[in-house]
C-alpha cells in the first residue's frame, strides 16, 4: 500500500534540492508525495535558520500538525513527524525538548538516512515506547554516496548541488554552523547526476553550493577544478542549453569564471552575487573580505565580458554599528550597479553568531525604515530592468502551464518570469522547449509576450 509523505520546505535552493532527495530515498519504501499534511504517513519540516523569523515559524507550524497527528492517531494510525533542514541542526535538542510530538530530528547532511529512522521510529512507536530519534551529523560524503543512486524526474529544470557547506563565517550569519565546513563533490559523481538529468530531459541545469564558486572538485585525471572548468565539462553534454550557478561570493569571483559569462555560451547572463551592503567599515564588520570597490570591479569586468548580464543580489540592513551615512552607501552602491533583481532583508541577530553580540544593535524601527526605502529603489529598478526588454525576442525556456488555459510559464536568460500567450500550441507541445518570444508586456515582478512569429 502507498504511504502518503508530505514535505514543507523553508529557505533557500539548497532546501530544494534537499527535499527532492528526500523524496526520492522515500520512493522505494512505498511512500508518494502529497500536497498535504492532512492524513500523511511521514510529515518532513525541512526548515532554514537563517533568520529568526524563518526558524520561528517552524515551532507554529508543528503545533498545527501536532492536531492532526492526534487526529490520525484517533483513527487508529500513525503520523511520523519529523524536523529537518538549518533548524533541526542548530537546535535539534531543543526541538525534542519544546515539542513532544515531534517523533525524529535530523539535520542536512543525514537525510539519506531516512527511510532507517523512519523505520525505527514506527517500531519504536509499535512498542509502545517514547524514545525519539536525533541525527545531526555533519560528515557530508556518505551522504552523496548513498544519494546519487537515485534516478530523476522528467522536468526541463533542475538543481544539481556540487558543493556544501562554508567556511566564510561573515559574522550575522548561520549557515557555516548549520552546513557544516565546505565541501566539494568530485566532477566524476557530478558529472555521473549530470547525465542522469540530461537523459531524462532537462535543459537547464542550476549548480548549487552555499558557495558554489569557491567549488574545487577532483577532476577524473586527479586535479582539483574550479567551477569555470566543471562549466565548460558541463556545456558539453548533449542536451543541456543552459548552465546556471548560485550562489556565489564575491571573493571567489575569479576572471576566469567571469570569462565563462563571455566564452560560453550555455552560460546564462544572469549572475547574484550579493554584497550586503555598500559601506566598507559594515563589511569588515561583516567579516565579508571584499569592500565596495572591489566588489564593484568585479561588475565591471563582467559587463565588459558580457555587456547585457543581469545582476541580483542580497542586502542586509540595519547591521550593528550601520549609521544613516553607511546606509546611504549601500543606496549609492545600488543606484551605480542598477540590479534586475534583489533580496534585501533587516539584520536578524542570530545565536552563536558573532554579530548577535556586538553591542550597538540597531533599533527595529530604523531598520524597518531603511528596508522600506531600499525595497522601494530595488522594485524600481526590476521594474525598469523588465521593461527594457518589451519589444525584444527572448529565448524563453517553457517550464509549466500558464496563469490561464492560453499561457505557458517561462524563463527568459536573465531569469525573468515570463507568461506566454498560446493560441495554436499546448503546454504539452512546447514543454522543455526554448522558444523566441516577442515581449509585450513589462512590469515590476513578471513580464508578458507572445511566441514570435515566424517561429
Ligand atoms: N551563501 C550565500 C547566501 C547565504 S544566506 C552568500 O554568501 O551570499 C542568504 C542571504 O540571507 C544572505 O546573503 C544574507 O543577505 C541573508 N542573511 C544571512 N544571515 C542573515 C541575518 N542574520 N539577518 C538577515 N539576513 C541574513
Ligand atoms: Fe553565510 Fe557568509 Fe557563508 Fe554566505 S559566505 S553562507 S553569508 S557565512
Ligand atoms: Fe536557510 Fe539553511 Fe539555506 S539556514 S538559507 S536553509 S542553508
């Protein structure tokens, strides 16, 4: 009998890709994705702790399914619910200890282990005993090892993760404690998903890594690549039209990967790479190991590489210590590099991270303040990176229905979400295909078009 599994995914593409994996380790026990948790076998939380928000939100979310875990358990059967993901690793204990409904705990690099706990957690239950599993280790090779077996879906996008984990420690931030130190997969294991993905029809393919151009894999000849080299391996197989990576740090941001924006062409023209913000004394406070000038050198040589690449990125406001005089460097900063798209967010002090404690925090209304303002210019300018490309052909890769029956959903190569009008084709013709589309439409968040004609 099938088993219903049900996962919610918080925080970044890591998260992702994480839950997919999941997903396929639990497919051979029997157990299928629902949309759900409403009467599931296995409940996932795959959670991120990045910000307090974020990590907040999980403990609401298990009081919710704690309810209908009861409910289930009425009906004579059980409902395993677990904590994964950022969370789960930097506060497994407490999760155990401020919700006993939670059944199991794990962190992002032992959920290969799945279908094991989950095992052991049923015949714990059928036992009739209260033991609860916590599995927080941080080694990741085992868990690729035992991952990359799996086969794929049939989808035209995909995530392939190629490195883990960092060892940047800017001062606000988790993630070096809840992913553990860096680490590289080697171009063979790679190189062996890549195919599987390509056989299986995908045309655009997202590396992904914490810091994904700090990548260094050992190539099948023994030496170490960088990722422009995994890139250039990458474009070669058949199949695939389009490479993209994320997320990258501008201290890794090296001229040869910059060239690969400029050599290769399956290498799309879009690029986050995000800064946090524009004043030199916040970054070095941020423990960024760029400043602005740098940063700004970086974005000139990819323009001149590539004169039409898109840039987004990450800011952060309100970080100790930021005056008005240092915010309006991160304004200034923004208006000269002209994002096409940009995530900003208020500084959130996190425990163990050495900017939690600094001792001249910021008031939430001033960060409150400046978010709004630097949300407002970001918007304008998304807005105004969109609309320039109205009356343009874009080479737009179809990825799913349309908002209506006579669209198609698509990106454009500057990650633009682009809604087609289709009269004489079906999604089911045109799914996976880039097609050239004439641009009609602009506007802050999507941009509208039909499919060329003459195509
Ligand atoms: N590895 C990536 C992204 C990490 S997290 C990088 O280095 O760029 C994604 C974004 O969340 C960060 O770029 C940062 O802008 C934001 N972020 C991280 N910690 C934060 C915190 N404590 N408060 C607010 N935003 C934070
Ligand atoms: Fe966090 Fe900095 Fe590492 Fe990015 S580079 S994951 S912001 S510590
Ligand atoms: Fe969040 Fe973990 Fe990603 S903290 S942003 S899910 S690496």
């Amino acid at each position: 009998m099938t088993k219903k599994l049900f996962i919610k995914t918080y925080g970044c593409q890591m998260n992702v890709y994480d839950t997919e994996r999941m997903i396929d380790v639990m497919a051979p026990e029997g157990y299928e994705e629902t949309d759900t948790p409403e009467g599931a076998d296995l409940v996932v939380l795959n959670t991120c702790h990045i910000r307090e928000k974020a990590a907040e939100k999980v403990y609401s979310d298990i009081g919710r399914i704690r309810k209908m875990k009861e409910e289930k358990k009425q009906s004579g059967e059980e409902m395993v619910l677990a904590v994964g993901g950022c969370v789960a690793q930097a506060e497994g204990a407490e999760i155990m200890k401020r919700a006993p409904s939670v059944d199991m705990v794990f962190g992002p690099q032992t959920y290969h282990n799945l279908p094991k706990m989950v095992q052991k957690s049923l015949s714990l239950k059928s036992d009739g005993e209260k033991s609860r599993i916590l599995d927080t280790d941080l080694a990741v090779d085992e868990k690729f090892n035992q991952l990359s077996k799996k086969d794929v879906k049939k989808k035209p996008t995909a995530f392939l993760t190629v490195q883990e984990g960092c060892d940047k420690f800017c001062t606000f931030c988790v993630v070096p404690y809840t992913r553990g130190s860096e680490f590289s997969r080697s171009v063979d294991d790679i190189l062996k998903d890549a195919e599987k993905l390509a056989n299986a029809g995908v045309v655009e393919v997202t590396l992904l890594g914490q810091n994904v151009n700090a990548f260094h894999g050992i190539s099948p000849s023994g030496q170490e690549w960088g990722l422009p080299q995994l890139i250039c391996e990458l474009a070669k197989i058949e199949g695939f039209e389009r490479i993209r990576y994320t997320t990258s740090h501008p201290h890794d941001m090296t001229d040869e990967l910059l060239a690969v924006h400029r050599d290769v062409k399956e290498c799309m023209p879009y690029l986050h790479l995000p800064v946090q913000a524009g004043s030199d004394k916040i970054l070095k406070a941020m423990n960024r190991t760029h400043d602005s000038a740098s940063y700004m050198e970086i974005i000139r040589k990819l323009r001149e590489y590539r004169p039409d690449i898109a840039l987004s990125g990450d800011f952060i406001v309100g970080f100790p210590g930021e005056t008005d005089e240092d915010f309006e460097q991160t304004m200034e900063l923004v208006r000269t590099v002209k994002y096409a798209q940009a995530y900003s967010f208020k500084y959130s002090p996190r425990p163990g991270t050495p900017a939690s404690v600094m001792d001249n925090q910021i008031e939430e209304q001033v960060k409150s303040e400046r978010l709004s303002r630097l949300q407002a210019l970001l918007k304008e300018q998304q807005t105004e990176f969109n609309n320039s490309v109205i009356g343009k052909t874009l080479p737009v890769l179809v990825e799913a229905p349309g908002k209506t029956d006579n669209s198609v959903f698509g990106r454009s190569p500057y990650m633009q979400a682009v809604q087609i009008s289709i009269d004489n084709a079906g999604f089911d013709d045109l799914q996976g295909k880039i097609v050239d589309v004439l641009i009609k439409e602009g506007g802050p968040f999507n941009i509208q078009g039909i499919l060329a004609p003459g195509k």
